[in-house]
C-alpha cells in the first residue's frame, strides 16, 4: 500500500491562510506491517539525520492507529520524497495526510476527504496547504469551530506552473515573527479585494487579471526580505512572461504561473539567470491524494 500525496503552493500572495492549490510533485509513503520497525527516506530530506531519529510521519501514523483500534506491533517505512523540505511547497503538509491515510488504509477503516481534513488539522494548523493536498486542484479554505470549510475547483490544462526553488530553506515559524501584529485598515481592505479578485479568476479564467489580483501587503515582502534574492526572482519572472508571481507559503520557493506556451521560455530564462536554483516546469494536481 502506497499513499501519493502532491505538493501544494499556499497563500498565493494576498490569500494568506487562505488560499492554496495542488501541484504534480509527489511524496509517496509506504507502510508494511515488520517484525522490527525500519525507516528508509530516499530523495527529499534523505541527507537531514534527524529525519530518521524523529520522523513526524511515524508519530502521527501510530498516533491515528491508536486512536483506530489498533494493536501495539511494528513497521517498516518507506518514503519516497520528491517536495523539498522547508521550501514553501507543502512538505509537512503531505506528511500529515500522508500518515493519516496510511493508518486508515492499514486498518482498513473507511474514510471520507472531509474525515481525513478533521483529523489533519489537528496536526498541521493551515487549511491552505492541507486541503489541497486532499482534494487537488484550487482550494479556498477556513476554519470554524476546528472544522475545515472550503471550496475546490478544478485548475485548467491552459495555464501551467514555473517553481523557482532556492539553496536555502525558510522556516514558516522563524518567518511568522517577522510579520506585525497589527495592520492598517488600509492594508487589510487591499488584500481583502486582492484574495478575493484572485479567487474570481481561477473561477473565471480571467489569467490577464492574475497580476494585479496577486498584489499583498501582509506577508510577502516582509518574509522575502529574510532573504533579497527574491525579489529579483518574482521581477525576472513578470518580466518574462509570468501571469502572477508569489511566494509560496513561507518560501523560499516561488510561484509562477504563465500560459502553457509560455512556461518553457520562462523556465530557460530564469534558470539561465538563477543558475544556482533550481527550477521546475510542473502542472497542476487536480486529484489530490492518491493510492496506488
């Protein structure tokens, strides 16, 4: 038993906490039942020690297994990385869902999407990264009374993703302190029309729009000014051809979309100017989660 669980881009410049979506990168998570417990990481985050010691997908998984009905035995874990650690892209997201379904797969136990969203935000707090590694696709998503709400819709094979992956990781705790924790009137009412803009143009297919509809002033140049190399990536990327240029969750990765034509000569162009990142033409997930 395999769970597939794709990479995911949150915030999507003014939807912070908020908005998301899916990409086709995957972590894949293998769990059998073992006479003694094993871990093997290949790929993403194989070279972080830690990793092996401490591995957050083997406590949730026991944690839900438990909590299933299971009885106390061994297993050996296989995880197969392709979504960069401390990236921006998802990561401890995929783990989460990943964990939660390999328990519900191992047990047998029937599941709904929804189920699986109670049970995630328990361990990972952003709806905007974990609903869309369930559902694929684009996602608005909020939180009441620890219930996960939200509303997916299908991305079109139109519009491509261009991720521009940088050497160095940024913490999303480390860069959470870094944002105030007051903003003006003026501030909120300008990501309030932008996230709610951008949300009308992946419903609407309005892409000229998705420049302007991108704009933020709550998070973005706060959290890329832990590291300026940034701010020259998301000019380089509209000034070839990308339709939106953002970070991704807390970075370090950014986003770019651009029309399906476009996005070989926009990868060739930042790769050629960021030689020391790496960059990744993907398409967009809409399934989400998968069992292979």
């Amino acid at each position: 038993m395999i769970v597939k669980v794709p990479a995911t881009s949150a915030n999507l410049g003014p939807g912070f906490d908020t908005l998301g979506l899916s990409l086709s990168l995957y972590n894949r998570f293998e769990v059998s039942p073992s006479i003694v417990q094993s871990i093997r990481i290949d790929g993403e985050g194989s070279d972080i020690p830690k990793l092996l010691k401490d591995n957050n997908f083997i406590k949730i998984f026991k944690d839900v297994y438990r909590e299933l009905g299971g009885e106390t035995r061994d297993f050996t874990f296989y995880l197969k990385n392709e979504i960069p650690v401390s990236r921006g892209l998802g990561s401890s997201s995929a783990v989460v869902i990943g964990a939660i379904i390999s328990a519900y797969e191992m047990l047998k136990v029937p599941y709904t999407r929804d189920l699986i969203l109670s049970k995630a935000i328990k361990y990972e707090k952003h709806p905007d990264n974990i609903t869309p590694a369930v559902n694929g696709g684009f996602n608005i998503a909020m939180i009441k009374n620890s219930k996960v709400f939200y509303i997916r819709h299908k991305i079109p094979n139109d519009i491509k993703a261009v991720v521009v992956i940088p050497n160095k990781a940024i913490s999303t705790r480390y860069s959470r302190k870094t944002l105030p924790k007051q903003y003006s009137l003026h501030d909120a009412v300008f990501n309030i029309s932008r996230s709610s803009m951008l949300t009308g143009v992946f419903l609407s297919k309005r892409w000229n729009l998705l420049k302007i509809a991108a704009e933020d002033r709550i998070h973005q140049d706060k959290r890329m000014a832990l590291f300026p190399a940034l701010f020259a990536v998301r000019k380089e990327a509209l000034k070839r051809g990308a339709l939106m240029s953002v970070l991704s969750g807390s970075g370090s990765t950014f986003l770019n979309i651009c029309y399906r034509d476009d996005s070989s000569k926009l990868a060739s162009s930042l790769s050629k100017k960021f030689g020391e990142f790496r960059v990744l033409e993907l398409e967009f997930d809409n399934t989400g989660f998968n069992i292979e």
